[in-house]
C-alpha cells in the first residue's frame, strides 16, 4: 500500500561546503514525506535562511510574475523578498479575480480580463495567500520574506544558498501542507550536504461526489433520506 | 301410531315465488355482502394508502430540507470568501513565531459570517469545524475556546473519513437535520461545515399541511413536537409508553417501523411509528404520522348504507316481481288446472284463453282442443245415446234397422193416413202349409213392406198376426199409401188384402207386465180394423174420407174408385183393386222424379228375389243369416255369422241383374280388391266377394249403429256432433285416399253410425263400381243429390268427387237444408255446374266463423278451388271449434 500513498524522495547526500571567507553556501536534499492523495511537488517547496544578523534584501528591479495560467496560480508557490513587486497577468480567456485577506497584505484587485494584469507590492514579511473570487479552487501562495536567502527546490529535491554572511541562522523549508521544518545553524558549517525530511501532515480531500454521483452520506437504514 | 302428517302442498306459484325470491335475496345478499367486505377492504387499503403517502409524502419534505441544507453548506464550503478567511483563521505558520495571529477576531469574523448567510439561506444553525473538529464557530452562540465536536459520533465519522454526511443530529434539547461537509482550498483540508434546519412546530405543520397527517416526534428521553393538542400528545405517549410493547422496543432499537390503530380524543386512529436513530441501538426519536380513519372510512360507510339501501330495494322489488312473475306465470296454468278439474269432473263447457308464453299457449291449444274434442264426443254419446233407443233390442234383429218407432213411447196425436195389410191366406193351415214356412212367408212379406215404407218415407206403426199397420203423414200421405199399396200390389208375391183409411189417432207404448206394444187408439184405428175385415184378398178398401181425399188423384191416374160390397156384413164400400192399384203405381214411377225414391222398384225387384233368403238361412256355406239388416239400392243387406271365423258380418246381396253382368262383376271385383286395403276406425271393413246360387255378395264388417240419413231424418244434429262426425269421415275419407282409392258415392245413407259415437263410411267401391279410367263413358252412377257435376257428367273421377260429396252431406248435415235443392236432375246439375248453391250462412244465419268456408270450398264447380282429398279437408276440420 505504501508505495503508493507514501513517496519518498531521497538524495543522495552531496558535500558541497564553500570556501569562500566572506560568505557560507548552504546546501542539501529534502526529503518530503506524504501521506496525501495528492502527491506535493518539490518545487512547491521553499528553503530560506534567516541570519540572525538581518540582512534586508534589495527588492528586485522588476517586477516578478505570478500568473493565472487554466484556472490555476503559476508558479502555485513564489517567494519573494519584502518590498518586490509581483505583477499577476491572466493569460487565461476569462475574467479572474486576485485577492488576499492576509492581514498584512491583504488586497484585492477586482476582476480583470487576459492581459498584464495588475501588480502588487508585497511590503511586509508574512504569507500571502492569493485566491481568485470566482474560482474557489485557485490558490497560491506568495512568501514574503525578510531575507533574500531562499530558494526552491530542484526537481531532484535539492536546493543550494549561496552567499550567506557567517554566523548563526535558522533554516527553514516550507510547503503548504507541513508545519515548517526549521533548523538553527552556524555558518560556515562543516561536514556533509544537510539531509531533511519534510512531512506533509495536513489532510487533502478528496472530491465529495462518490462514483453514484452523491456527495452526501445519508444514512440508509431508515431509508429516510 | 305413524300418524301420517299430510305435508302442506304449495301451490305452483307459492313454490316458484318462494324459489324465485330465494335466488334474489341470495344474489342480492351475496352481492351486497360481498360489496360491504370489498368495501372495508378498499376502506381499509385506502386507509393503509393514505398512511403510506402520508410517510412518503414526509420523506419527500425532510428530504427537501435535507437537500437544501446540504446546497448551502455546499455555498458556503466553497465561497472562498469564507474559507479564506477560515484558512487565515487557522494562521499563518511562515515564520513559527504567531505573527499576526487574532484567533478571537478570527472566530467573531466567521461566526459573523455564518450569521450573515444565515439569514441570507434560512438555515437554523451553522457551525465550523476545525480540521480536527474542535469548534471555530456557532451561528447561534459564542464558542468556548475547548470546545470541540470530535466526540460527536457523526463528527467523528466525518473527520475520519472526510466524506459529507446528512443526518438527525441531537444538539442539547433539539432535533436538526444536518448537513456536514469538510472544507478543502484546493483539496487540502482546512476545516468543516455544518448547516442545520431544525426540526421543530413550524417543520411538523409544514409537514402536516403537505401529507395531511398529524405529527408527533418525541425522544427517548420523553421530550416531543405534535400538530396535536399538548393534551392529546401527552395522553398518546402516555399510552403508547406504558402499554405498548412494540413502541417500547422501537425506542429501545430493537423494533422497526410498524403501524396500529389508537384511540384517542374519541377517535379512531391510524399510526405509522417510525425510529430515527444513529445506529442500531442509538434511538434520537420517533416520528409519528397519524392519519383519523372516520373521514376516511365515512364515504365508504355511506356507500354501505347506500348498498345496504339499494340491495333491500332491490329485494323487496324482486319479491314483488317474483310474485308477479309467478303469479303471472301460473296463472294459465292455474286456470288451465281448474278446467283440467272440471273437465275431468265431466264438465267439458270450459273454454281456455291461454296467453303467455308459447309453451303455455300451445298447451291452452291442446287442451282446448282435447276440450272440443270431449265437448263433441260428448254431444255426440248424448244425441247418440239419445237415439240409440230407436235402435232394435238385442235379440230382436228380425224386426230390421229399417223398423223405426217415431218418438220412441212418447204418446202423440196426429192425423195419419193408415194402410192396413192382411195376409190372412197364411192363416189357413192345411196339409200342405207348415209352421215355419208361414212364419217365413209372413217375414218376406213383411220384410218387403218394411223397405218400401224405409224408401217412401213412411213408418210401420204395428203388426201382429198376418197383419201390419203403416203410416203415411204430411200432405203427400195419401198418394204415397196409394203408391205403397200399388208397389205391394204389383209386386208383392203374398197378395194381401189392404184397408186405407184417414184419421187422428193416438199413438204410444203401453206396457203389460214385461212386455210392451204400441197402440194406435182412435176412430181412424177402428175403422181400419172394420175395413180390413171386410176386405177380400187382392182388395183394398178405402174410408169415404179417403175417397174424397184421393179423388183428384184418382182422376189424374184416369181411374176410378169401385164399389165392392163387404166380405162379411156385405156393406158397400169403396174399393180399389189390385191392377187398378198396379198400374197407378207405374205411372207415378213414371211421371215424378223423386230422387229418395227413385229405386223403389229395384228394392221391390230385389227383396221379391231375395225373398228366399230368410234368417236361419245358410249362405255359400259359410254365411248363416240371423237377419235382414235394410235394403239398399244394390241389394239386401243380411246380419250373418261367419261359421269359419266365428264372427258376425254383414253380407250385401247384389241386384241379380247386375250380378249376371260380368264386365261389371270384374270391376267391383277390382274395386273391393282396393277397397279391401283401406283400413281405418272410420272406414267399415270390406271383406270378401263371392257369389251364391247366382247371386253376388259382398261381406263386410258387421257394426251396430244407426245411418246418418236415419239420424239427420229424427232430429237435426247439433253442430258439435256434425262436426265430429264430419271429421271422422274425412279420416277415413283421407284413408282411402291415401290408398287410391275414391268412394263415389258419399252420403248420408252410406255413414253408419256406431251407439259410441263412431262414425264409419261404408260401401267403398260398391254404391257406384264406375271405373275411374272410364272417362267418357257417359254412365252417370251415384246419387245425383251428393254427385260432383263431373260425376253428373259421367267423367272419370278422383278425389276431389268425394270432397265435393262430402260437402254436400255436411251442408245438410249442418243445417238440415241441401244446397242444391230441385226435383229435376238438370236443374240441379246446373246448379253445381255453375256453383250457384246456397250459401250456408243463408239457410244457417248463425253459423259458425269458418265452417261456410270450409263447406262452400268443399262446394266449388272447379276441381282445382276445392280441396285436394280427405285429408286436406279433415285438416280445415280440424281448425274448426264446437
């Protein structure tokens, strides 16, 4: 059964330690653990560390691109540094609807018809989920964070920072389904290309209607309903 | 001591009524029974239907409101207006640090929301789910920040297996139907929903207004929702909870659904009793649907009663028809019972008018016909019965059928002409003379005045001794006695001496110890006696009033009245002598045509020839004679006892002039071969042919009876008897017929009629042996009164000769008239040439309906009209009535 419901993604551990003075690369294989029906994409995961000496990051010159692509958020995941702006063209034939309640950046950019789109400037550290009124099926998520160390995992399930001041940090890895895993860390650091296994504990649903077309459990016994 | 109980015997009606009305009540009583039973089996069935729609009907509404429930849970779970914020609720783990984490403004904003679609859904209760079913939200209250629904066995069964659920739920004091769906964004689960309708008043109204049954929900723990009255509720619990086991196990899980009657608020009842429960212990409540039976079971009461109504309607009308009907029904019978009763007690006068049905109508036919029939031979046996006394006494055939008494002893006056005759020769006994051969000289001689007085109509009053006494009436008395004495004196081998005189006498019986005489008492009589006396043999005196009376007449025959004087006092007296007397007699054969006389000689001729033949007489050796029965215009006709069959028959000698006629003698021989073929009760029996001493003869059935012509000379007969007799000829007319063979000579002469009433017809082929293939033969034979005109012609003839013969008998017979009258062969003749008769309803005014048609048919000139033989014309008979 297992083999089934449950992927494991392993890599082969790769020792990859920079050697640069000024700065310390982070580098490693996650692992993601799923017990759902919807098996989770690497590359919906994010990896970022977080020095505990800040480090603000530049916001990007231009603007970055989270589109509607058949009714759906492309990339569904997107992180960007605080203060970029990402621009949400619709490249689909029919009118969307971006919005967010987050609380730190919550906004709504009315619906709109294929083309550009509009762009928003994510300001505040936080998790934006982006959903679309007219499609409740659409969802992505934009991390705004508050370093610019992150990256998404390869197809392979490996990421690599770079560039990353010494000192003392955590790391964390983020998928949408999991508490995020969180390692502190000590740059440079020595030894072999880190090994993490992320759990995927939140629960998917599956589609409510069953194979005779009901979407409710009715008790049968009474034959009441 | 087994006294018999004569049991009750009903009537034909009473019976048919009773098992006529036996059959109505019994269908009317199974169809209305059966009506009833069906009835209460629709009522009942009507009853069950309209519970059954009811509970169906119920389904159908929770069903709507389950569905409904489920719609807007479905609405809210996928607004992601909702469930964003739902999401944004359960917080935002980017950094692990709860930044921006509010969840009392979360929750406050979701319940605020479910409040928000509540009133936009019309829901009764919504409540949010956390991924584990800890409580986020109630519409209808706050939450505590524990509180949580992951106990709550459909919650858990929802957060195990993620799947949608509706269903009763319990919440506290009240009932809901919940819909429970998890909350997914983009299939990951984030929570769940449920959206509840209560069950409550409102619900169960809105229940009882669509099914029209009342409702009660109640709970294991004694809580309930009714349409009904609280009172009436409580009283139905109270009722079903204490003594009702099966409620009792229905709460417990361990009953299903299940119906009964209960009575309450003075009203039967029907209720279906269904469990709600979560499982198969777990009861949340028992819905109740209760339907009154009265309104339903009332249209079908009524139409009891209406059947009850209608089938006792229907009851009382077919006694009352069944009466009739058998009323109706019997009443020919009963009426044809009664006259069954008279008839049978000899009262045959009933008359039966018989309608209905064509059983009962043929039957009235029959019996009124058997009636007619009895009526007639009743008639008959009575005018026979009547007549019968004329007839000889048994053992004094000698005296012949032709010796007739007028009246029987009925004493009468009249005014007679008297014609004595005297054989006084034979008194003189000599050496030569003998006993028996005067008796049988004084037989012939008497037996030669008897068919003489037979054809001339007139009567022989007495006789004893040598001499006899014959009576001449009405206006031609006189010449008839002068033309009766010439006959005798031409004829009369004995010469006797004769005395006429005129006068009134009285006449009757008179009676002497056992034996009886008839007298003659009068001048008239003793002046005959005077006469007599004084005449010689060869002699006929006459009285001075003869003489007077006769004197035209005497002139007319040119001759004239002697006077002789006396033989014993030798007085004067007037007197006519034999060849005087002889030669009148020829000159009125000559001059008048009396047809009933016409064969007065030949009578004379054959009994003068036959004289020898006297009773005690063997003929042809076989034939011993007891005595002369009549002559007859072919011969004499003689009783005989037939010594080899031990058997009387009656012998008829034929004229010895015919009988020398061989050609004829081949005929008659052929003619008595057919005749001896017909046999029939009404045909008198020819039997054989021979011939003795030159002498043919003829035997036949020997019957005692009268003639008709004897019959109809006494006193007309009544219709009825005519009738009959009518009938009886025709059957053996119709006999004949049928066997080819025709009669030729009907009438009344030749109709012999037994002392039972029988009538028979005698002389087939003898009367006239004319050869029916001797056409053209110009030789008329027969009696010109009763011949068809073809017989008058001479022509061959067949059946329809007698048919007209036998119409003219029943003219005559009818109405005592001829309907051809005339003295003269020709006029007649025409007359039936032409069928200018007289119609029977002129001379018979009151005739009956279809008896002149019947006898003119008979009448008709043309063969072809009349009807065909006997047997045709007994059938037109036979639709007469007396």
């Amino acid at each position: 059964m297992g083999y089934l419901w449950h992927k494991f993604l392993t890599f082969t551990a790769l020792s990859c330690v920079a050697a640069t003075t000024w700065a310390a690369d982070i580098s490693g294989r996650v692992s993601l653990v799923d017990s759902g029906k919807r098996p989770a994409q690497p590359s919906e995961v994010v990896v970022y560390f977080r020095p505990d000496q800040a480090v603000t990051p530049q916001p990007p010159t231009e603007a970055l691109v989270m589109r509607t692509r058949n009714k759906r958020f492309e990339p569904s995941v997107l992180a960007v540094p605080a203060g970029a702006t990402v621009r949400f063209p619709n490249t689909d034939p029919i009118l969307h609807n971006v919005f967010s309640v987050s609380k730190s950046n919550a906004f709504d950019m009315g619906l709109y018809g294929k083309g550009e789109g509009k762009s928003w400037t994510f300001t505040n550290p936080g998790l934006v989920r982006v959903y679309c009124n007219v499609h409740q099926s659409m969802v992505g998520h934009v991390l705004v964070l508050d370093t610019p160390f992150f990256s998404r995992l390869d197809a392979s399930g490996q990421f690599q920072l770079q560039d990353i001041p010494d000192g003392p940090g955590r790391l964390y890895v983020w998928h949408e389904r999991a508490r995020p895993l969180t390692r502190s860390l000590e740059l440079p650091r020595e030894g072999q290309a880190m090994e993490l296994e992320l759990v995927l504990n939140q629960r998917t649903v599956p589609k409510h209607k069953n194979k005779f077309g009901k979407s409710y459990k009715r008790r049968s016994r009474r034959g009441r309903y | 001591m087994a006294a018999t109980e004569s049991s009750p015997r009903w009537s034909l009606a009473t019976q048919i009524f009773l098992l006529t009305a036996l059959l109505v009540v019994l269908v009317v009583g199974l169809a209305v029974g059966v009506g009833v039973m069906q009835g209460q089996r629709l009522a009942q069935q009507s009853v069950d239907e309209s519970l059954t729609r009811s509970t169906i009907t119920q389904v159908d509404i929770e069903r709507l409101r389950a569905r409904q429930a489920e719609l807007v849970a479905e609405i809210i779970a996928t607004d992601t207006n909702i469930t964003s914020y739902i999401r944004q609720a359960a917080g935002d783990e980017l950094f692990g640090d709860g930044a921006g984490q509010d969840t009392e403004l979360d929750r406050a904003s979701i319940a605020d929301l479910m409040a928000e679609r509540q009133a936009e859904y019309e829901f009764d209760l919504a409540v949010v789910l956390g991924v584990d079913g800890e409580v986020l939200a109630r519409s209808d209250r706050p939450v505590r920040d524990d509180e949580t629904l992951s106990e709550d066995p459909l919650v858990a069964e929802m957060v195990a297996e993620l799947i949608p659920i509706t269903d009763i739920w319990r919440d506290g004091q009240d009932l809901y139907q919940m819909a429970m769906t998890p909350m997914d964004e983009n299939f990951n689960l984030i929570g769940f929903l449920m959206i509840g309708m209560r069950i409550d008043a409102s619900f169960l109204d809105e229940v009882k207004r669509a099914t029209g049954a009342e409702q009660i929900w109640t709970t294991p723990d004694g809580q309930s929702l009714s349409t009904l009255p609280a009172v009436e509720t409580e009283q139905i619990l109270a009722d079903l909870n204490s003594s009702d086991t099966t409620f009792q196990a229905l709460m417990a899980g361990q009953s299903d659904t299940y119906r009964r009657v209960l009575d309450f608020g003075g009203s039967s009842w029907k209720i279906n009793v269904e469990p709600v429960a979560l499982d198969e212990t777990q009861v949340l409540a028992a819905v109740m649907s209760l339907v009154p039976l009265e309104p339903v079971l009332a249209p079908h009461r009524r139409q009891w009663m209406i059947l009850g109504a209608v089938g006792a309607a229907a009851i009382l009308l077919g006694l009352a028809l069944s009466l009739m009907f058998s009323r109706r029904v019997t009443r020919p019978l009963s009426q044809l019972s009664t006259a069954a009763a008279a008839a049978s007690a000899g009262d045959y006068k009933q008359h039966f008018d018989a309608t209905g049905s064509s059983e009962i109508v043929s039957l009235g036919e029959a019996f009124e016909s058997l009636l007619s029939e009895l009526r007639e031979k009743q008639d008959m046996e009575e005018y026979v019965s009547d007549l019968s006394r004329f007839l000889p006494d048994p053992g004094m055939d000698s005296g012949g059928s032709n010796r007739t008494q007028q009246a029987g002893g009925k004493p009468a006056r009249e005014e007679l002409a008297l014609l004595a005759l005297d054989y006084r020769h034979l008194a003189r006994h000599d050496e030569s003379s003998n006993a028996e051969d005067s008796i049988r000289r004084f037989q012939a001689s008497l037996s030669q005045i008897a068919a003489l007085a037979e054809v001339l109509d007139a009567s022989l009053e007495s006789f004893s001794g040598h001499r006899a006494i014959i009576g001449f009436r009405g206006a031609e008395a006189v010449p008839h006695a002068l033309e009766f004495s010439g006959h005798v004196a031409e004829h009369a081998s004995d010469k006797p001496s004769m005395a006429l005189v005129m006068g009134v006498v009285d006449r009757g019986m008179v009676r002497a110890g056992l034996s009886t005489a008839e007298v003659l008492i009068g001048r008239a009589s003793h002046q005959l006696d005077l006469l007599l006396e004084e005449a010689d043999t060869g002699m006929m005196l006459l009285s001075p009033g003869i003489k007077s009376s006769a004197e035209t007449l005497l002139e007319r025959f040119d001759v004239q009245a002697g006077v002789r004087k006396g033989r014993l006092s030798g007085r004067k007296y007037y007197a006519l002598d034999f060849p005087t007397l002889a030669q009148m007699a020829s000159d009125a054969s000559e001059r008048t045509i009396a047809v009933d006389v016409e064969q007065t000689e030949s009578v004379i001729e054959s009994v003068s020839r036959t004289r020898e033949i006297v009773p005690g007489d063997v003929f042809a050796d076989r034939y011993e004679v007891i005595s002369i029965l009549g002559q007859g215009g072919m011969g004499v006709v003689y009783k005989a006892l037939d010594r080899e069959l031990e058997d009387f028959v009656a012998l008829k000698t034929l004229l010895p002039d015919t009988a020398s006629d061989s050609q004829y003698l081949e005929q008659l021989k052929e003619e008595i071969r057919l005749a001896r073929k017909v046999t029939h009760p009404n045909v008198l029996r020819t039997f054989d042919f021979g011939s003795h001493h030159g002498l043919a003869y003829v035997s036949m059935e020997y019957v005692r009876g009268m003639t008709l012509r004897f019959l109809m000379k006494r006193a007309r007969l009544p219709f009825s008897a005519g009738l009959r007799i009518s009938r009886q000829v025709c059957a053996g007319l119709a006999a004949a017929h049928g066997e080819d063979v025709v009669h030729r000579d009907i009438k009344p002469e030749n109709v012999i009629l037994q002392a039972n009433g029988n009538a028979k017809l005698m002389d087939f082929g003898i009367a006239s042996p004319v050869n029916a293939g001797d056409e053209g033969l110009g030789v008329f034979a027969g009696t010109p009164r009763y011949a068809s005109p073809e017989q008058m012609e001479g022509k061959g003839l067949d059946a329809t000769a007698d048919v007209f013969a036998c119409g003219v008998m029943m003219y005559e017979l009818f109405s005592g008239e001829t309907p051809f009258p005339g003295t003269d062969l020709m006029e007649i003749y025409m007359a039936k040439r032409h069928g200018t008769g007289t119609p029977l309803g002129e001379v018979w005014t009151d005739a009956p309906a279809g008896v002149e048609a019947v006898v003119m048919r008979c009448l008709a000139p043309d063969l072809d009209q009349r009807y065909a033989n006997g047997d045709e014309l007994g059938a037109a008979l036979g639709d007469l009535r007396a």
